[in-house]
C-alpha cells in the first residue's frame, strides 16, 4: 500500500516548516514529529548524520542464535517480496541482515543499511530502528517521515526484543524495503516477529537450568552415594533416609538463615527423636560471583546427610553448573544468574501484582498519587515524588509542563532528603530530565544526578543539598492518558543501593501507566462531580430564588393591597354618605394611604436595582463623614443620637446606597430604642465597620435572620403607621451583599440591638 500524493505532499510540506522553525499542526503524526524534535535538540541536521561503521559488534552472541531461527522464518515468509529482515543489538547496531532480492540488498548496501552500521537516533534520526529503540515500543518511519535526508526512500518497521526475565532490551528487529513498497502489516508482522524471539530467549533459560540438573545427575552418578538435596531445594527421588517433614523443616529453617543473611550454626529437631545441624557461611565462585550456602548434618547413629541450600548474592552474574565431593556426601551448587533472574522476575511480578491491587482503590487524585509513591518506595525507589497539573487535581483536563505543576505526593525512605515537599508548585526548566521525559514521551534515566547540568540548573542549592543527602540516581516517567500528559514522577535512589538501569525504565514506566490511569479515572470523576455539584447548586439556587420571588410577591400584593382596601373603604363611604363626610380628614387619610403606596413602589424599585451598579459608580467613602452628614440632617427623631467615630475608615462604594443602608437603620433604631441612638464608625482587621446601636427590647436570637426578609415585622400589633414598609433591612443587607459586605445584628449589653455593617476597608 502506498501512500496517497496529497499525504507525502503535506509531509513534506510539513518538513519544511519545521525544518525553517515555523508552527506544524498538521500533515504529520505526532510521535514522528516529537522524534524531529529529539534530533533537533541533539544537534542532528537532516544533510548531515553521522552513521557509523562499528567493528566491535557481537555477531555470535546467545541473542543471535536466538533469534536466527525467527529470521529464516520470517525470510521465508517475504520470499519474492521486496523487504529485508534485520536484527540490531541493544544500541541499533546491525548484527545480521537477511533476505531481500538481489536489486533490494545491492540498493541497501549503497543505502549503508548493513551490518556493523548504527542507526540509534543520535546518529541516524529518526528511523524505524533508532526510534523504536529511544521510544522502547514498535515503529513505523515511511520516506519523508526520516530526518536524514538519505533515508527518505526508505520504509522500515521495527520493534524492540526485551529480556523475558528482567526486561531489558536486548535489541531491535527491522523490516526495511523502498517506500513506495511499504505496507502498514509490516507493523504487526515485525512485532509478532521479535515476541518470537523473546520466547526463544526464555525457552535458552530453561536449556541452562536443565544443563544445571545434567551436572547434578551426573556427578550423583560418579559419587555412587546417598544425597540427600540439591541446591535450590530440588531434592531427589532417593533422599527417602529423610522424611517429607523433616525436609520441610530443614528447608524453612534454611530459607529463614539465607533471608537473615545469618552467619553460623543451628540446630533444628527432627522426627524420631533426631536434630539437623545448619551451617550457614557465604560461598563464592572463581569468576568473582557470589552465594550464601547452608548445609544441613542429620544426626544418624551410622551416617550424616549433608544438604546445601544456596541463594545468589546481588553480584552474581553468571556460572557453570558445578558440583563437588564433600566428606563422600554430594554438594551440589546451580548456576547462580538462574536464581537472579528468577528472583528479579518474582520481585517485578509481584511489585506489579501489589500495584494493580493497590493503586486506585480510590476516586481521589491526591490518593491515588500518594498509593503509587506507596507501592515503589522502598522496593523499587527510595523516594518517589508525583508531580501533577493544578487542573487534573480540579478535574480539568491536563495543561502543559511549562504552566508548572504540583507536588501532590512524596514518599521517602528517611525525612530531610531536602526534594519539593508535596504542596510546592515546580516549573521544570526544558533540559531537566522531567522536561525531557515530557517533550519525549518516554521514560528519561539519569544514573549520575550531580553530573546533570540541566537538572543541577533547576535549583542549584537545593540540588546540592540533595545531593549531600545521598541521592544519586532518577528516573523521570511522564504520566500519560487518552494522549495527554497528567503529570512526572521521578524516582530517585541513593547510596544506599545500586543506581537505576535500563533494565528499570520498564517496570517504572508501567508502574506508571498503571497509575495513570487510575488518576485519570479520578480526575474525570472529580470533573464530573464538581459539573454534578455545580448544577446541584444552580438547581438550589433557581428554587431558593423561586421561592423568594414568590413569597415576595405574596407579601408585596398584601402590603399593597391594605392601603389600597382602605383608600377604598374611605372614599366609598364618601359616596354614600356624603353630607356626612369631613372633606379634610378624607383628604388627610387619602393622601396618608397614597403616601404608604409609593413608599412601598419606591423601595421595592430600590430592592430590584440593588447590585445593578456599574464599577464606575463606585466612589471613596469616608464613613465618618457619612455618619456625620446624615445624622444632623434627620429632623423630627424621637431619640438623641450619639456618634462614636475612629477617623480614616474608608470604604469604596456607591454612596447614595450606602446612605440608604445608614438611612434604614436609624428609622429602625428610633423606632425601638427606649432612650437613645449610637452610631458608630471603626476598622475591625481588613474591614470598615459601620454600627447602629439602640437601648430597646432587642432582637431574640431566633428572628435575628427572619428580621432582614421583605415585610417582616417583629411586633404584628404595632399600627402601620408607626411602622415602616418591611423592606428596609432586607433593603439593607442586599446592599452589603453587593458590596461584598455583611449585615447582622447581635445583642446590645445591658440591653438593645446593634446592627453591624461590614464593608472592605479601601487603600488611604
């Protein structure tokens, strides 16, 4: 299948644009331009690579007996077919090549694609093989889709063959032929190619152990004698001088000394009235490898049994299957590397296994980050920080690195390690290991922490401090989801232990993307939660306001409703009896009722404006000032007013509303108060307080928020014309409100109300 023109016209289009420094949206996929992007920043240009001849390659290695049989199969497979298969090791050197007519091998030799050559990114660009490698998953690179300029007639797929056991990459498997013969199934083919391969490799494990056991055999054969184990608790069939259960004893109490690292001896009672004697002492090898041995004496009136139950130590590479003669009693010892490698394939399993069952046993972002430090520190990490988009703790979707991000989680093996505690918000400089890992999409490993510039650059101190502390070692993994970047973690280690290696970008990487997408789960929730509460809200708010207008159109309607029933009442007793009517105490109760209608109109057009104020009309206010103004232009109060003013309280506000609130609040104070009225300015903390106390009955705790409702009175007897509309406290807190203020009132020692607004204090 060849790609259409108008596809390679906007590749190439694309190309250029890039390659002058201008914006590419579109015409390319988006893990081929953040490969032009690596190449870029390593100083790679597309006329010049640097594709070297390397004469040291391995061409005889176990990973290539291994993966020859693959090869011939799938040359086999594209007999007649213009592609050719090749296998490069862990840095995309070439180590064979096969297959391909005459003209296709003739065309790659003049290519320079043969073995010995490298194609690692940093010296070829992007290519299927550097690619597949720096990304550690399959690639597909067609034509212009190469940096290098010589590469683009070239297709090539490519997918990385990994260790079975302990995951590293071995190297690259490559089907390469011209572009316009590309087909995207070369993709899935070279993939089910190299999981061949990796079977092959694990299939050589088992030939090794059973060489093991060969060695064993053999030599029980020359020893012509009773054995009671073999290393690694393989016992064999003729070890019937010690029962089941005494074997199972001297192997846990075994195991329990090798675990201990225990150094010395044990005595451990048997059945039938016998004890074993364990010898526990560390063992080595000529080549340097190490194991810790425990042999086991059985106590026997007429022989001794001697068993030996070994572990490999950290440094144990690899051996020969040996075996030896102690005392004429067998001694056996496997190959070290089989049980390494064992042990580190459990130890993954099972960190993996405690991570599937441990993180994400909530819907909670922060929880969720914090389980993932949890399960890798200390097994895999000794500090794990998790670092997050403020907007994916807010269940928004996820912003980019350089809008800085949030330390959520920080897990440690000791305090004091000197790393952002959770809470701080970082922003990574571009050539920190954090931001290479983002700008990549793949893990970045940093085996010497104080020789990194771009990270000793981010906070120069605090690095050094870091560093005093013992730690030495990072691996940054971007955490990624539905093609977006959540967040980094770093994984650190310190002296205590080896560095990071690349066989551990792997299970970090998954222990990531296992986390991933549990925090990707929360974060949806969460948005999906704050959308539920935030309509939750509105819905409350829409009734609660329903419920207000209605009540406040009933109360309106009857307020109205009782001048207008009287004025009626009045003047159809005036047309009935008109001989007996008083004209003047007609027109007198007319006009009081016509004066009651429009104060109500005038307050409920007042109440409906409120908040409705541009910014403009706000205005420096002195509130001393407007306590004094007002006060001494109120005539006819029944009570003296005092004044108790703190000079300098200003306040920005709309200053005709904020007379009215003062305005309301005296009518309300001279109407109860037994004796008199003060007014009072003062700052309490950031806020302006302005105060009207009076002397009377007071308001009871119950009614002190019933009272600022429309038309609410306190004393239902009181006659109408002594009282006001019922609206000027609820016309009062409305304007506090909408100065981001409060009203409230509170008792009055010994006796009385005070009613207390609070606005924001202004700058001098």
């Amino acid at each position: 299948m060849v790609a259409g023109g108008a596809d390679v016209a906007a590749l190439i289009a694309a190309r250029e644009r890039f390659l002058a420094g201008e914006p590419v949206e579109s015409g390319i996929r988006e893990r081929v331009l953040t490969s032009w992007q690596r190449c870029l920043r390593m100083g790679i240009t597309p006329d010049h690579v640097s594709i070297v001849f390397h004469p040291d390659i391995d061409m005889d290695s176990r990973f290539v007996h291994a993966a020859v049989p693959v090869l011939d199969q799938v040359e086999s497979q594209l007999s007649g077919i213009k592609v050719a298969v090749a296998l490069t090791d862990e840095r995309a050197r070439i180590l064979r090549r096969q297959g391909g007519e005459p003209a296709l091998r003739s065309w790659l030799d003049r290519l320079a694609f043969q073995p010995g050559l490298g194609f690692a990114e940093e010296a070829g660009g992007t290519n299927a093989l550097g690619t597949a490698l720096a990304e550690r998953r399959p690639a597909l690179i067609r034509g212009w889709e190469h940096f290098a300029d010589s590469l683009h007639t070239l297709a090539g797929a490519a997918a990385p063959i990994r260790d079975p056991i302990s995951g590293r990459i071995h190297g690259v498997l490559d089907l390469t032929c011209p572009d316009r013969c590309a087909d995207p199934a070369m993709l899935a083919l070279v993939t089910t190619a190299a999981r061949s391969i990796e079977q092959r490799l694990l299939e050589q494990y088992s030939e090794r152990e059973q060489a093991s056991l060969l060695a064993f055999l053999d030599a029980k054969r020359r020893a012509r004698g009773p054995v009671v184990t073999l290393v690694d608790t393989v016992w064999p069939d003729d070890a019937s001088t010690v029962s089941a259960y005494d074997r199972l004893r001297i192997l846990e109490k075994a195991a329990e000394l090798i675990s201990a690292e225990q150094v010395g001896v044990v005595m451990v009672p048997l059945s039938q009235s016998r004890t074993a004697m364990l010898l526990s002492r560390p063992d080595g090898n000529p080549d340097g490898t190490h194991h810790t041995t425990v042999e086991a004496i059985v106590d026997r009136s007429a022989s001794r049994h001697v068993t030996s139950v070994s572990r490999p130590g950290p440094r144990a590479e690899s051996a020969e299957p040996a075996a030896t003669v102690t005392d004429g009693w067998l001694l056996a010892v496997s190959e070290p590397s089989i049980g390494r490698l064992a042990l580190q394939a459990r130890e993954r399993l099972s960190l993996l296994c405690d991570a599937g069952s441990q993180i994400g046993t909530t819907l909670d972002v922060t929880q969720t980050a914090k389980e993932l430090a949890e399960v890798a520190v200390p097994r895999f990490a000794d500090y794990v920080g998790v670092d997050l988009s403020d907007r994916v703790l807010r269940g928004e979707e996820p912003a980019t690195i350089y809008a800085g991000m949030r330390r959520v989680a920080l897990k440690g093996i000791t305090e004091g390690s000197c790393l952002y505690p959770a809470g701080s918000f970082i922003h990574p400089l571009p050539y920190t290991p954090q931001a290479r890992s983002v700008a990549a999409e793949q893990p970045i490993l940093e085996p010497v922490l104080p020789t990194n510039l771009g990270w000793m650059a981010q906070d120069p101190e605090r690095c050094r401090r870091i560093c005093e502390h013992g730690i030495r070692s990072l691996v940054a993994v971007p955490m990624r989801a539905r093609g977006s970047t959540l967040g980094i973690v770093s994984f650190y280690r310190a002296a205590v232990r080896d560095v990071f290696e690349e066989d551990d970008l792997s299970l970090a990487e998954e222990l990531v993307n296992r986390a991933a997408v549990c925090v990707d789960n929360a974060r949806r929730y969460t948005h999906e939660r704050a959308i539920s509460a935030e309509l939750e809200r509105a819905t409350t708010s829409l009734r609660q306001s329903l419920d207000r207008q209605r009540r406040f159109t009933t109360d309106a309607s009857h307020e109205l409703r009782t001048p207008l029933a009287g004025l009626r009442a009045q003047l159809e007793e005036a047309e009935l009896h008109p001989g007996e009517t008083d004209l003047a105490d007609l027109l007198r109760h007319a006009l009081s009722d016509v004066d009651r209608l429009q104060a109500i109109i005038t307050d409920l057009l007042l109440l409906a404006r409120v908040g409705a104020a541009p910014p403009t009309a706000l205005e420096h206010i002195d509130l001393v000032g407007l306590a004094e103004s007002e006060t001494s232009r109120r005539i006819g109060d029944p009570h003296p007013t005092r004044l108790d003013l703190t000079p300098g309280v200003l306040t920005n506000a709309v200053p005709t509303q904020i007379y009215r609130v003062l305005s309301n609040l005296l009518d309300n104070a001279q109407r109860h108060a037994a004796h008199g009225v003060v007014v009072g300015v003062h700052r309490t903390g950031d806020m302006a307080e302005l105060s009207v106390t009076d002397d009377g009955p007071g308001v009871p705790p119950a009614e002190r928020e019933h009272i600022f409702q429309p038309f609410t009175r306190l004393d239902t007897a009181r006659s109408r014309d002594c009282g006001g509309t019922g609206l000027g406290l609820a016309i009062a807190r409305d304007i506090a409100h909408a100065h981001h203020g409060t009203l409230h009132v509170e008792d009055a020692p010994p006796n009385g109300a005070r009613f207390i607004l609070r606005l924001p204090l202004a700058d001098p």
